[in-house]
C-alpha cells in the first residue's frame, strides 16, 4: 500500500508540475487559465467534462452487460440441469446463490459491475474537485481510470468464475493508482482554496525561475 500511495504522490505531482509550468510555456496558457464565458471555470475544465460524460455512458453499459450475463448463465444453469434456476439466479436477487460453475461465473460479473458503483461516487467527486485547479491532470487520470477499469472489468467477466483473473491483464490494476492521483490533486484544490491563492506551483518555483 505504501508504494502504490508513494508513486501516486509522484505521478500528482509531476503531472501538476508539467501542468502548472510547462504547459503554459509552450501557449497552453490560455486554455489552462482563462475561464470560460459559460461557467467562469478554465476553459481546461470542459476537456474533464467530456471524459466523465462518456464514462457515465461506460457504465449505464457495463449495466447492461450485467443483465445480459445473467440470462446467458441462467440458460447455461437450465440447460446444465441446476435446481430452482429461476429463484436463484432471476431478479430481484443481485448475486446468484449457490456455488456451481454457472454461479461463479455470473457473480464475477456482476461483481465486476458493483465494485465499479461502490467506489465510482468517491471517483466523480474527486475528479470534479480536482479539475478546478488541475484539469488536464484530471482529465488525463480520468482517461487512464476508465481504460484501466475497462480492462479489470473485461479480466474479471472472462474469468469464468476464478477472481483471481481479474488482474490478469496489463495495466488492469492503475485504476487505483489514478484513483489516489485524484485524491491528492482534490485536496491540493482545496489547500488552494482555503489559503484563497494556488500554491501548486507558483508560490513553489516562482514563474520567472522557470
């Protein structure tokens, strides 16, 4: 835990780094700081809206593969000979019950959806937070959170019913480093905001340093 928290911390503040003081080097500037005539917000920041927009669509889609997961392993568990397939695997339960083959596999599925809901409202709300001061790192976070999410999701449906599968693939576990990146780059906001002034980076390397 303590390494995946300290390379978050490094990927924060390298990507707020390049952000803050490189970017507008190279005529990012104004599409970093000045605000839109819509919101009073960085121009930036409709990048991130974007990205959370099409991740919204993701996982009313992931839904949808939960449900037509369940009515393929009910078939496979009617035509396998299971008992009491209709109570045990149709709504309104969430998880199918029992332990066969067909069971584990659904619930791996379903699984894969749930843990996505149980942590995606911690995942929205920083992301917003963050982007108020940092929206390109947001943004770029949020793009590596859903590709990630997207290939542990893929891994745990594929599993056949073996969690253990489901960082299988490369890359399938960054979701949580990105995770912490929003975290901290959340807080760094909020720092800023209460002292009424950014300090990421300005009041560290002064501008005319770099």
């Amino acid at each position: 835990m303590f390494g995946r928290l300290a390379t978050a911390l490094l990927y924060a503040l390298a990507s707020t780094f390049v952000e803050k003081k490189v970017l507008p080097s190279i005529g990012w500037k104004g599409f970093l700081e000045e605000p839109s005539p819509l919101l009073n917000l960085p121009r930036a920041y409709g990048l991130l809206m974007i990205i959370l927009g099409f991740t919204y669509i993701w996982v009313l889609m992931l839904g949808m593969k939960v449900s037509q997961a369940r009515n393929k392993y009910l078939k496979l568990a009617e035509k396998d000979g299971e008992k009491d397939v209709q109570e045990r695997y149709a709504y309104p339960n969430l998880y199918a019950q029992g332990t066969t083959k067909n069971v584990r596999a659904f619930n791996c599925v379903q699984r894969s959806h749930q843990q996505v809901l149980e942590t995606f409202t911690g995942y929205i709300m920083t992301a917003l937070f963050a982007g108020l001061e940092f929206p390109i790192t947001a943004s770029i976070f949020c793009t590596l959170w859903l590709y990630s999410r997207s290939l542990w999701v893929s891994s745990y449906a594929e599993s056949e019913g073996d969690p253990s599968k489901r960082y299988d693939k490369p890359f399938s576990s960054f979701f949580w480093n990105a995770m912490l990146v929003l975290w901290m780059t959340c807080n760094m906001s909020a720092v800023s905001m209460l002292l009424g002034r950014s300090i990421f980076w300005d009041s560290i390397i002064p501008g005319d340093l770099f």
